[in-house]
C-alpha cells in the first residue's frame, strides 16, 4: 500500500481527451476540424507534462467503442493518429519520450500497428516521460484479457494476487495514475484504466480538450496538489 501523503507533482497523469466535436460545433466547423485541434492540445500537453516533472502520461485517444463512430470520424481519427506518429517523433525522441501503446492495436491494421511497434522500439530507452497513448483500449477489455492469461497460465486461482494480475494488464510495469483529467464537462471514467485508477484523484473540467494546454495543466496540478491522499486508510 503506498504511503499516505500528499504529493504535490502526480507522477502519472491519465487523461480523457473530450470535447473536439463541441469545439468544432461552437465554430460552425467539422468535427474533423476539432480533432485536428484536439492533436495540437496532445503536443502542448505532452511538453506542458516535460516542464512540469510529470512522469508517465496517458492518453485515451481512442476508445474500443470508437469504432462505432461513422467510418468517415474513424478514418479522420487514424489518418491524425498516423500523421501525429511520423510528423512529432523525432521531436518526442529528441525530447527523452518514451512511447509505449496500450490497447488493440492490431485492429488499426498492419501498417500502423507496425508503425507503432517500431515508434515503441525507437523511443524504448528515453525516460524522461513516458507517454501511453491508449488505442483502440477499454478498460473492461484489458481486465478480461488479463483473466484469460492468468487462467492460460495454469496458475492456481489462489496464487492470484493483486500484484501478479496488474503485471498482467496492458499497463505492466506503469505505476497507477495519480491524477485522472477528464476534459469538457462529462462526468464519468467511460470504460478508460478502470483496475488502474482505484486510487487515483478525479479531476473534471469544463475545457474542451482542443483548448487545453500548459495553463489548463498547471491549474490541474495545483488542484492535484490540494488533494489529501490516504489510500483508504485515516491519518494517525
Ligand atoms: C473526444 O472528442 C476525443 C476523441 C474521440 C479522441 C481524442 C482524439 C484526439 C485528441 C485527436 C488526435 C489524437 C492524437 C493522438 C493525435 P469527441 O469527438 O468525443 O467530442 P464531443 O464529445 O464534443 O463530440
């Protein structure tokens, strides 16, 4: 169990991208338009996350039900997803990002899945931040992927500990999110890091995700730092 403080920088902050469809509505714009504004808000918080310390960030930037989306959204998601890869990095491998990828990815297909590998490969020794992009994830999914590996495994059901099912997870050897954000006004975790977030600060905001940035990070952070933290456990 960790210890019970307040921390005043979250190691891990997890965050759900929301609201480019309204920001791009409010304009009279495409929602591929708000997406295009969502993929700048990612670069700005990535570098806002490198100034301020930030260790691990993870971002939901789409979800298993995504795919249920028009094939239109689903193709502009990719085609932002591909272009966001090989157009920032080098910048990110300059930067001391490591990029690691949660999730289906092979469900994108095999050119951006090896994409993708290959990105991991390219980044795997930077540790200055560690950037999970959750891909084609549920939370839900991740957990029962995980079942189905401890039962593949033969172990026996009371050698199962809370410690050996999370080094089953997608998420093997990334410390919990310490503060989870969640863009634009909606009020719910949405099938996002459900096992992984017992225990991590809810932050909810009503910026939409295309006007977030350094600013809107730094606000987060300094909530974060008001949050007494026990864990479930009561100061003595
Ligand atoms: C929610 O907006 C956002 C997403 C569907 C995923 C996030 C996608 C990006 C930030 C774009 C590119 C990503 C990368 C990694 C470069 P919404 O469409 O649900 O907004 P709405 O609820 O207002 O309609």
């Amino acid at each position: 169990m960790p210890e019970v403080s307040a921390r005043p920088v979250p190691q891990h902050v997890a965050i759900i991208m929301d609201g480019n469809g309204r920001w791009a509505a409010g304009r009279g714009l495409p929602r591929a338009a708000g997406h295009r504004e969502g993929a700048k808000a990612v670069r700005r918080t990535v570098e806002a996350a490198i100034a301020k310390g930030v260790r691990y960030l993870t971002l939901f930037a789409f979800s298993s039900e995504n795919w249920r989306r028009s094939p239109g959204e689903v193709a502009d998601l990719t085609f932002l997803l591909k272009h966001y890869l090989r157009s920032e990095l080098n910048e990110m491998h300059a930067q001391g990002v490591c990029l690691k990828i949660i999730g289906e990815r092979e469900r994108f297909g095999p050119n951006l899945t090896a994409e993708l590998t290959a990105a991991e490969t390219k980044t795997a020794n930077n540790s200055k931040l560690t950037l999970v992009m959750a891909l084609s994830y549920g939370g839900r999914a991740d957990i029962v992927a995980a079942a189905r590996k401890a039962i593949a495994s033969g172990m026996a059901a009371a050698a199962l500990t809370e410690e050996n099912f999370a080094a089953l997870l997608d998420t093997r050897g990334i410390p919990d999110p310490d503060l989870l954000i969640r863009t634009s006004g909606e009020v719910r975790i949405s099938n996002f890091l459900l096992w992984q977030t017992a225990y991590s600060e809810l932050l909810f905001t009503d910026v939409l995700w295309p006007d977030f940035g350094a600013a809107t990070f730094a606000a987060a952070l300094d909530e974060y730092a008001t949050r007494e933290r026990r864990f479930g456990a009561r100061p003595a």
